[in-house]
C-alpha cells in the first residue's frame, strides 16, 4: 500500500457550541464549523479545493457537500458527502489524505454538523437511528440501538466475566474529563454507582452507559505536507490510517466480542512504524461503554478480555498509561449522529498542540482516533502526532 | 392481530418471499448450497461460503442456542409499548446460520446465554407470521 504517513497535516481545527444549539440550523452548524476551522488555520476560504461532509439527519441534502459548498461560495475541485458517522468519518480524512497525495486537490476542509436534539423529536431520533437494523431480519423485532450494543455487551461479560461496574467506570472516566471540558453537554461529576442506579434501557446498559443526543458540530482543515510547512502554528501530522469491515447487521457478526479494529489498528500502527505502547493519549468511539473495551483490547492497548480490568485501574485517567476521550467522548462532551467522530479528531488537535488547559496530557506527542460505525460494523483507526515525530 | 398494529413489517422481496411464505406455513426455511452443503440465513442469491449461485430452501429444526440477549425496557416505537419488556435475542440454530429473534413467554431475567430454545410463529397480519423462539422445557436448569 502506498505510504501516506506524515504526507498530510492538519492546519485548522474548530469546534461549534454543542449541546443544545437550537439557534442555528444544521446546515447553518456545518458552515459555523467550516468557518471557525478556517478561521483557526488562518486560510482564506479561496485556498479550500476540496470539501467533506455528512449526511444530516435532521436537516438532509440529497448533495450535502454541494450545498454547504454553495452556501460557503467555494468551488471544490473535491466534493464528497459521507453517507454514515462513526469510522466513515475517518475513512473519509483517509481518503482525502490519499487525494492529496496522489495531486487531486491540496486543501480540504472537512466539516460536519448536525441538530438531533433540537433539529428532531426524541421518537424521530429513535426512530432514524433504529433504522440501522436489517429491515426483514431485525427491525420487524423491535430492537433499539441501545438493544443492538447490549447483545454485544453480554457476550463480553459471558466470555470474560466484564462487570457492569467495569462498563460504568467507562462512563465515569468520559465525565471526569467533560468536567474539565468547557461548553461540555454533561459536566456534572458521577460514579459507578450513579451509572448503576440510573435507569435500565436495554440489559445490561443503563442510560449512563448510553451515549447523548446532541446538536453540534466540528471540522478541520486537511492539506499536504509541503503546504503544512508554509504554515504558522503548529500543524498536526497524520502518522497512520487503517480501516476494517467485519459486517453491516449484527446478527451477522462472526464474532461479537472482536471487532474489525484489531485490522484497522493494526494497519495503522504499521504506516506509523508505532506501537500501542507508544501512543499518549487516544479517543475511542464511546457510543455505549461496553464498545470502549473492546475497542482498547482489538487495539492492542491491553490484552483480550481485560478491557474492563484497564480502564477500571485508572490507566485511562489523567495521569494514566493512555489518557482516553479526553473531551468527555459521546458519552459526555457531544454526540450529534454522524458528526460524532469529528470531536475526536479536534481533540487529538488541540492536546496535540497542547491547548487542552487542564484536562492537557503531558508532553502529547502522539493521538490514537478510532471510530466505529454500524453496529460495531465499520472500523476505522487515525494516528496523528506533532511535527517531532515525522 | 391489532396488537401489532404498527409495528414494523418485513417487505418480502424476490429473493426473500419464499422465506416468508414457509413462515405462514409454520415453517422456518434456510438455504442449502449444492456445491458445498452449507446452510445459511439470510436468504443470498450466493452461498456465503463458497460463493456459488446454485441454493435450495431447506427446512431448519428451529431448534437452537441463546448466543446474546437483551431485555427492551424502552420501546423502539409505540408500536412496541405493549410488549414491554421484550426479549431480542440473537440464536444460533443447530444447522449453523445465526438469526436475531425474541424469546416470548418466558420470564426475561430468566434468559441466559446458552439456553435452549425452539421456533415458533406469532401471526402479525394476514400475510405476514414472525417467527419467534420459546424456552424448550428440557433446559438443564
């Protein structure tokens, strides 16, 4: 495979108000996105050739990019829509990495937004959302998304005796960090015990182990390495990229505690020429906690099974072996749907260029981004780290 | 039936109607591969094995094994309120071939994975029977 490391640079990263923003329409949230992260880059809208959204659910666009680039009045030469959340928010950074690369455009402003708390009513959220299940073979059911990733999170504790205080302490670990997090939507404290008396949603999750419903969005700007170098500030570089696909419906999974991110890990870490050992902070799609394990254990962070044991010893707080969701994560700083993953990205950003005020790793040299998408389906893994590391 | 009203109805397709039609019948179909002989669900124009274009409608034991489950507290949609709370489960039939149901008529916390558990059908509408799976009263425990 063609070595894109250290190829592209990240030069711009912004995110919305997120939570609640009613005052502003998703479209309206994508170009908000768009301009702060020009703004942060200090590039006029002129130098953008290419341009990535998503799809919004509240507010859609049957060409998404095209309207938001209209809207923006730039003229892409690269104009892309990501159909999905989750991994193919990475997926898309990889592509338009590789298009960089291979001369098809230079800069490119990824932006992505969207309003499900103010833009949908809860039963449509739900509704939208639910609809990710096979529509003869699952949704008849009546499953929710919640039901999807507790059958995974009961394989996991049937086959490595996970506890449901290890699923809280996931939980626990997002919102100590969305304390330190301003604008954060949840920044109230809590504790194991709290996610275990909060309200039963699908068994095993509590709604603590469910992720939020939100209006936000984020976006960065993407371009080639020479160009980076012309930059001021301190540009991120994009160090490893890896991708995996294992299934689409969950009743289809060959395996429900191992994911496609032991291969899109494992790529990653290849192009980076790093180890998980290596890696000084990461932000681990957190949809519902039960994800998070196994996310760290396919990654390489700890061995299979004892993804419950790490997080439970502290390894991923301030101060630990691998600080993780340092923002709060789905769990706690935002989660909008499809934009959901770009939060992780930004955060990498900022830490990686130490702005990440008290909730700042240490001499942050490298950023671990892993998203999943589907149920558990679509994996996708970016290591970024500071220029030091090229 | 108006207990279903609402809820979310399969639409048969081409390749999936006999499936559906055996489902009326009382019966629960898998695919057969002539090349390689293994069985699978969902219904494929290909064997998911083997890759060959060449299956035959089999009748499963609708026996099989709880591998993951879950109690619905909150319901999807209205539609669902009723049932709450509800079993979704996903099972591993004796031919192979894994498929997502609900365990009725059973006490939810008493599910657990491995249990054994058996097929039957719940008529929704006129045309269209889900199968479902009960608790198969020789369970050890």
């Amino acid at each position: 495979m063609h070595n894109l490391r250290g190829k592209t640079a990240i030069v711009g990263a912004a995110d919305t108000a997120v939570g609640k923003v009613p005052d502003l329409s998703p479209t309206e949230l994508c170009v908000d996105a768009a301009l702060r992260a020009l703004a942060d880059a200090g590039i006029d809208k002129d130098e953008i050739d290419g341009l990535v959204t998503c799809q919004s659910m509240a507010e859609p666009h049957m060409y998404h990019a095209e309207t938001v680039a209209e809207y923006l009045q730039i003229f892409p030469r690269y104009c892309v829509t990501a159909n999905a959340g989750g991994g193919t928010t990475f997926s898309t950074i990889r592509n338009a990495a590789a298009a960089i690369s291979a001369g098809i455009c230079e800069t490119v402003l990824i932006s992505m937004a969207d309003s499900l708390r103010s833009g949908l009513t809860r039963a449509q959220a739900m509704a939208m959302q639910s609809s990710t299940g096979h529509p003869q073979f699952e949704i008849p059911y009546g499953p929710t998304v919640p039901a999807y990733y507790a059958l995974i999170a009961r394989a996991h504790m049937d086959r490595f005796g996970t506890t449901p205080e290890q699923l809280a302490a996931v939980a626990v670990n997002g919102r100590n960090y969305a304390s330190q997090r301003a604008g954060a939507q949840m920044s109230e404290i809590i504790t194991v015990e709290d996610v275990l008396q909060s309200r039963m949603i699908a068994d095993p999750l509590h709604l603590l182990d469910c992720s939020l419903v939100s209006d936000g969005g984020a976006a960065v700007v993407l371009t080639s390495a020479g160009k980076a170098k012309e930059h001021r500030g301190n540009p991120v570089y994009v160090l490893g990229m890896g991708e995996g696909h294992s299934h689409e419906h969950i009743s289809q999974a060959k395996d429900l505690s191992t994911s496609a991110a032991v291969q899109s890990g494992r790529e990653a870490f290849e192009m980076a020429g790093l180890t998980p050992a290596e890696i000084d902070l990461a932000q681990i799609y957190d949809c519902f906690t039960p994800v998070v394990l196994i996310e760290l254990e396919d990654l390489g962070f700890c061995d299979k099974g004892e993804g419950g044991a790490f997080v439970e010893s502290g390894a991923t707080a301030l101060g630990g072996q691998l600080p993780m969701n340092t923002n709060g994560g789905l769990l706690s700083y935002c989660h909008p749907g499809n934009p959901g993953s770009m939060f992780a990205l930004t955060e990498c950003v900022y830490q990686l260029r130490g702005e990440s005020e008290q909730r700042q790793v240490k001499a942050a040299r490298t950023a671990l981004a892993h998203g999943q998408g589907g149920i558990m389906s679509s994996h996708a893994t970016l290591i970024l780290g500071h220029e030091d590391t090229l | 039936m108006s207990r279903h009203a609402g809820k979310f109805l399969p639409s048969p397709q081409p390749g999936t109607k006999p499936f559906w039609e055996g489902c009326r019948q009382g019966q629960l179909l898998l695919q057969k591969c002539d090349q390689c002989g293994a069985q699978q669900f969902y219904p494929r124009i290909i064997c998911t094995s083997c890759s060959a274009r060449s299956l035959q409608w089999v009748e499963s034991s609708g026996s099989g094994t709880v591998v993951s489950w879950t109690i619905v507290r909150h319901p999807v949609s209205e539609a669902y309120a009723e049932d709450i709370p509800y079993v979704i489960a996903l099972i591993k039939l004796r031919e192979g071939p894994t498929m997502m149901s609900q365990i009725i008529d059973c006490e939810p916390e008493s599910v657990h994975c491995g249990m054994q558990v058996s097929v039957c059908f719940q008529d929704w509408t006129d045309d269209v029977s889900m199968p479902m799976f009960r608790v198969c009263s020789d369970n050890d425990d």
